[in-house]
C-alpha cells in the first residue's frame, strides 16, 4: 500500500510541475486573424511581477522597417520592430489580463488578455469594454 502512495504522490508532483513549466514568457510567432499570414516574431517578457510584449521581428519582408505612423503618443512614427506592443498584464488565474494590446497596423489600443492553449500556443484576446467585443489570435512558440 505505502508503495502505490509513494507512486502517487510522484505522479501528482510531476503534473504539478510540467504544468508549471508551461509559461508565457518567450519567443512567439504571431499569426494574421484576418489573412492567416505569420506576422512577427514577438518577446514576451516579464519586469516587476507585470508582463509586456515587443516585436523582435517582422516577417514580411516588405514591412522590416515599417514606421507606426498611425500609432498616437511617444510611439507616433517609432519603428514598428522593437516597439513594445503589450504593457501591464498580470496575472489572473490561467490567464494574464489588466493590460494594453497595441495594434500596430491600426494604431489602436485595446485592453488584453492572454492565456496558454498548450504549451506551444497562445491565445490574445484584443478587445474594447468586453472580451466578447474584439479579436483573438492565435501565437505559436518559437524554438
């Protein structure tokens, strides 16, 4: 009997602690909602117990040295690569929220959440007022 505990524990120590290594912070691919095209490889980092995106690459070639000339503020005409693109998020439960998402393409804001759907995906949540109005992408981890 003492033996099958001992197994047990192990088991339920070990789901403890592969679900903990599954985390947010890293190298991500993100992917067009609307075209389905890869976009940029985005940093995802974490400073003062808070998390923040930026964007350590663009991926169509064409766009490499795009300026954020619809952005507003300190990041009007800033070079979209290297800007930081998610501010403030927290953590909540399964997920990150309380923070900005920045839409380059647009120069707009919206409120954020993000939350692992596996180990190797994550889901964004971009939205104004309510999660259920706005968008979603799915990012892909980068080896």
């Amino acid at each position: 009997m003492k033996k099958y505990n001992i197994i047990a524990l192990f088991i339920f120590v070990s789901g403890i602690l592969s679900t903990n290594a599954q985390t947010i912070i890293g190298k991500w691919k993100t992917i067009d909602d609307e075209t389905g095209n890869e976009k940029s490889i985005v940093e995802i980092f974490q400073e003062n117990g808070k998390v923040y995106a930026k964007i350590i690459q663009l991926l169509e070639k064409d766009k490499e040295d795009k300026l954020c000339d619809l952005c507003s503020g300190s990041k009007k005409n800033k070079p979209v690569k290297g800007m930081t693109i998610i501010d403030d998020l927290t953590k909540n439960g399964n997920e990150w929220s309380g923070g900005k998402i920045l839409d380059p393409k647009t120069g707009k804001e919206y409120k954020c959440y993000i939350s692992l759907e596996g180990a190797n995906k994550l889901k964004v949540r971009g939205f104004i007022g309510f999660a259920l109005l706005g968008r979603t992408q799915y990012w892909h981890k980068v080896n």
